[in-house]
C-alpha cells in the first residue's frame, strides 16, 4: 500500500537509509518487489530499486536483485535504476545492474536515450562507457527524439578516447544523422576539439559525407567557418575531398562566412595564407 505521499513503506525506509527496515520489509515481501505498487506509475514516481541505484546503495541493490531477479526498476522522466546509476557516477552499481538486470542497457527514457546517451555525455565516464560496449554494442546506433545517436553527443561533449571507442564500434557511423540532418562530422567540428576534428576527417566511413549538407545547407565546414578559427580550419582546408566552394541555402560559401566572423582585414589575411598553403 501507498501513502498519501505515494510511497510504500519500502520506499519510506530506502529515504531514510534505515538497511534494517529495508531488510526486513523486502524479506516479508521477497517475490512481490514487480508490484505494481512499487513501480514508479505516477509522475516523479520513485521505485525501490531506482532509489537504492540513485543513492549508491550497493547492499540494497544487491539484496533487492538476489531476492527479486524481475524488480520494478523505472524512476521520473522513463529513466531506469541503470540511467540513474550512471548520472551519479555509482560504478560498482553500474557494474551489478549489467550483470543481474542487463536488459536495462536497452530500455530508453520519454526522450529516448538509452544509457550509453547518457554515460558518453559525463566527465570520468570512460569505464562505464567500456562496461556498456562490452555487455552490447548495438546502443551506439540508437537514436533519441532529436535523432542524436551516442555517438553524436561523443563527438561533441566527450573525450578522444571516448569519441575513439564508439567509432570502432560503429563501423558505419557516418550515415547517422540528427533531425536537422547532421552527421557525426558536423558534431565533431562544434566540438571546438582540434584533436577529435582531426580524427573524425580521418575515417575512411566518413569520405562520402565530408561534404554532406544539414538542414540549412550546411556542411562541416561551413560550421566550422562560424567559429572564426583558422586553426581548426586548417585540417579541411588541407584536405582535397573538402568542397571548399559549397554554398548553403543562403548561397553562402566558407571563406564568406569565415570572413563575416573576424575583421575584414585580419580575416582575408588569415584565410588567404591558409589557402595558399592546400
């Protein structure tokens, strides 16, 4: 039963950390810990194990899990006990929660991100991201609602090592595409990253879409050409599959948008060295 703050008295004793109550109440009820009760059927709802993950509670994973293999495990926003775990960074939680409810690698939330979306997305999240390739590579083509893989948000948000990890998981990465028509490439130059830049335009997938066009006709290098950087312009300058001569929907090529960044004078010096050196 639930009280007027929809909590079971299961929940009750998880919010207050009280292990004993949590043991006793779970060994009086070990084969219902699925009911319907316990799930998180309302908004913000909270079940038992979701909160046990939230808060880093090994013990309580574990005792729920061992007693209960087909536990309720959904919390607020469609997110499981697995999506938590990772936000909160609990990697011994992560790592129980693959082994003994491994389905949860593929459940998605009510924006449809699964939890290698969100693992790529934090700092010192390499190892989780390690842990969810090797239990199932096939995450990384998922998509969520604004059609942004794993990999897209990698390639903006993450390390190289990271970004490196997914690629070789991922051999053809290169058709994946936002809603806005974005590929990988056009994540990786937004990334500022000269390093993750360069690495991308290397990939052999990538060479029929080096010059794709997004939504507004924009291609990698044009998104490049907005932030005003030479320097990160230097690796598709050099290179003789970029189209350098590409117009976007506003019949804008690259030097037009690089030269609109910058003052005139000091752009048009940059770009032309730039150039001559391709």
């Amino acid at each position: 039963m639930r009280n007027k703050s929809k909590n079971t008295a299961l929940h009750e004793a998880l919010r207050r950390y009280d292990l004993e109550m949590v043991e006793l109440l779970i060994e009086a009820d070990p084969h219902d810990l699925g009911h319907p009760n316990y799930d998180a059927d309302t908004e913000g709802g909270e079940s038992p194990l979701y909160l046990a993950a939230r808060d880093g509670r090994l013990d309580i994973v574990n005792k729920i899990l061992d007693i209960c293999p087909s536990a309720a495990h959904s919390g607020p926003h469609g997110r499981t006990a697995l999506h938590v775990a990772i936000v909160e960074v609990h990697l011994d939680v992560v790592e129980v929660l693959l082994v003994k409810k491994g389905e949860l690698a593929d459940k998605i939330d009510e924006n449809g991100r699964t939890a290698l979306h969100y693992a790529v997305s934090l700092e010192r999240s390499h190892r989780i991201v390690q842990q969810l390739l090797s239990h199932d590579t096939s995450s990384v083509y998922k998509v969520d609602k604004d059609g942004l893989s794993a990999l897209h948000i990698a390639a903006l948000n993450s390390s190289i090592e990271i970004f490196r990890e997914l690629i070789e998981c991922c051999p053809d990465f290169g058709e994946l595409q936002d809603i806005n028509h974005r590929n990988v490439l056009h994540y990786a130059v937004m990334s500022k990253d000269l390093d993750k830049i360069k690495f991308a335009l290397e990939q052999l997938e990538l060479e029929e879409f080096i010059n794709q066009p997004d939504e507004d006709g924009n291609t990698p290098f044009h998104l490049l050409a907005e932030q005003g950087s030479i320097k990160l312009m230097e690796p598709f300058i050099s290179n003789v599959r970029v189209d350098t001569m590409a117009r976007n929907k506003n019949g804008q090529t690259v030097d037009e948008i690089f030269l609109n960044t910058i003052p005139i004078v000091e752009g048009l010096s940059s770009f032309i060295k730039a150039t001559q050196k391709r």
